[in-house]
C-alpha cells in the first residue's frame, strides 16, 4: 500500500498519494470502481481484485492516501468509525481486558460498556493525564489500551510516547483515536501508537456527506488482522464515499490551516466574554496541558469548548439565537456545529458519570468551520448577549 510520494510534503502527498491517473484512459481523477466483481483471467487468477467487499480499487486510493498521511504502511477503511471500533475489539477476542481513557467518545463508551461484555470483553476506564497512571490500571489480560488526545468534548491530553511505552512494556497494543487532531496536526505512530484510528466522517472527509472509519498501522501482524476481519464482517465503504473522502483528503492541508485559525481566533475572544466561565482549547496558554500539546502536535486543531454562565436555560437561549454557526451533533466539517455534550453526544453516560468527568450542562462544544473569522465572533457574542 505505499505510495511514491513518501519523501514529499503533506500537502502534495494529500492529492497524489494512490491518486495516479487511469492507465487506460489517461484520466487524471480515477473513475469510481463500482463493480462488486472483477473478470479473472483464469480461475482463482485475478489483477488484485476478485470481490468488492474485499478489495476495491477506490477504497485501495483511499486507504492509501490516509495512510501515507499518518505516515503508516497500511490503511484499512470501514463503513464507520464505530465498525473500526467493532473490528478491532474483535482482534483482542473474548476473556481480554481494554483499558481506556475515561474521557472518551460517547459512542465508543457505549459500544465498550453496552456491546463489549456481551462478547466476553472486559473494559474499564482511567484517567490518563497523568501517563502513569495507567500502571495500576493494566491487568494480566489487558490486550489494548485505547486514548484520545485531545479527548472528545473536554479536550484533555495524553501523553501519546509515554503510554505507549507503558502499554508495550506490559505486551499490550496502544490505539489512539486521532480524530480530532488529524493526520496534519498529530501522527500517533510516530510517536509509538500500534494503530490509529479516524471517524473519517470528520476532519478526514471535511464536508459532512460520507459517513466512514479507517484504521492506519505500520504492523504487518495487525494488517492481516484487520483486514480479515474487514472481510469477514463485511463493515466495508463503498466505492462512491471513498471516492468523496478521498477528493476530501485533497484539501485537508489548507482546511486543517484555516480551521485552526479560526478556533484559536474563537477561543481568545471567548476568553474575555462575561458570560463565559471558562475556555478549553490546548492553543491557549491558559490550557494546562497546552506545553504538552506543543510537543506532541502540529498545531491545535478547530475543536473548542467553553463553560457559560447560568445553567441550560441559558444555554438553549444562546443556541437559538446563532445565525452561521449550527446547532447539530458530528465535528470536522467546513460549517461551524455546535452542541451541549450532556445532552447530545454524551448523553449515553449517566449523570455521575458526566458530572466526573466535567461534561456539565453548561459545557459547550464548538467545530470551529472555515468561514469566515469575524463572521463567527460576532455570531457568537450576539447569541451569548441574548442568552441571560
């Protein structure tokens, strides 16, 4: 799955990277192969495709650009970042132990608590600010350690290296979830992650029309894994949104530019709004972890969060009263979405649950888009003028 363009930079390896024109007829875009079966020249003798369920030649231009993006070997897309979750708990099997960040995506929380013990998987969660408090937490049949940095909605960091050490030290796999970041602004196998993991649906995509999941490694053991499993489960994309994702990995270089742009222009002004108790974004000095963000990142990504004053009340008045910036679930798109993490995307973890982890009723989460800057600021200060 390697590319030719491994020694250039993202941006070029973004729209060439498995991207080579049809040998046949010279067009510079690849047509969408959606064929579900391919002509064999003998039986059993077949140019890499017999079936597309396990193997397209659109989601191979896929999986290779993402890969070559998260500087990888292998790419394995999925029809969801859910199915990749699926897939590779599936890999550590029955009677094993996960760990994971206790700050984590709701839906991969559900999946861990709600879908996981019925298939003989134990999982517990964690803090991690700390990298070394996942010693304690490690048990002898512990197979994955599984971290989002930043983590999804209260931004908290992990140290990707340190943990990564610990987990292979007790002969475990480490997964980090690279949504938020992308392959621009983070790269976790550098930084010794075993598998990366993206919902394609966001960053990777960017335009909030394809609904898909990959997994990046540099481990041929894992590849053959998971794409087993990739076949044998069926959890595949098709032809047309692998074709989108990948026209949407064209511009994720200057996207990821202008999006972090905007967040950090958003969060300095939420900063000094009276109606605001407190900001979350790692580029911001004010961010705990923000020297730890510097190391371990590119840059700081388009996601914000922010406490407001008073309690959802408040919070619902503000929401309706945003022009630009829409009130919906999902992240990573051009469009600036907005959402109240308590009850949207985390409204699956029980109240205590919520209350620990600080996702209060207040916390607002922000997918700062690309419009444009002054756009959004004043959108925002009108809506929090009208919320109290």
């Amino acid at each position: 799955m390697a590319s030719h363009y491994e020694n250039n930079g993202f941006g070029t390896r973004a729209i060439h990277a498995g991207q080579e024109p049809d040998p046949t007829t010279g067009a510079v875009i690849p047509p969408i192969s959606l064929s579900t079966t391919f002509k064999q020249s003998a039986a059993g003798v077949h140019n890499g495709f017999d079936y597309s369920r396990s193997g397209n030649p659109s989601r191979v231009n896929f999986e290779t650009a993402v890969a070559s993006l998260e500087k990888g070997k292998y790419g394995v897309a999925f029809s969801s970042g859910s199915a990749v979750t699926a897939t590779i708990l599936s890999m550590a099997g029955a009677g094993s132990h996960v760990l994971s960040v206790n700050d984590v995506y709701g839906g991969t929380y559900r999946y861990f608590t709600k879908v996981a013990p019925v298939n003989g998987i134990e999982a517990t969660f964690v803090d991690l600010k700390n990298a070394d408090a996942i010693k304690a937490a490690l048990k002898p049949n512990t197979k994955l350690v599984w971290i989002e940095s930043p983590t999804n909605p209260t931004l908290r960091l992990a140290d990707i290296k340190a943990i990564a050490e610990y987990t292979h030290a007790h002969g475990a796999l480490l997964v980090v979830d690279n949504t938020f970041m992308s392959p621009y602004f983070q790269n976790p196998l550098t930084l010794g992650a075993d598998i990366v993991v993206h919902s394609v649906t966001k960053y990777i995509n960017g335009h909030s029309d394809v609904v898909m999941g990959v997994a990046v490694t540099n481990s041929d053991d894992i590849h053959q894994k998971l794409t087993f499993l990739q076949n044998s489960l069926g959890a595949v994309p098709s032809a047309f949104d692998c074709y989108l994702a990948r026209r949407g990995i064209m511009t994720l270089e200057i996207r990821m530019q202008r999006h972090e742009q905007n967040a950090l222009a958003v969060a300095r002004f939420l900063e000094t709004h009276a109606s605001v108790t407190e900001v979350i974004y790692p580029g911001l000095e004010s961010h705990p972890q923000h020297a730890l963000a510097k190391q371990q990142q590119k840059g700081f990504g388009g996601m914000v969060s922010f406490r407001m004053k008073g309690s959802l009340d408040n919070v619902n008045k503000f929401l309706g009263k945003l022009h630009i910036i829409t009130l919906a679930e999902s992240l990573g798109g051009v469009e600036s979405l907005i959402e109240v993490p308590a009850v949207m995307t985390h409204a699956s973890l029980s109240p205590e649950q919520r209350a620990a982890l600080g996702i209060t009723d207040t916390l607002v989460r922000v997918s700062v888009g690309i419009e444009n800057q002054d756009d959004l600021i004043q959108d925002l200060d009108k809506a929090l003028k009208s919320a109290y």
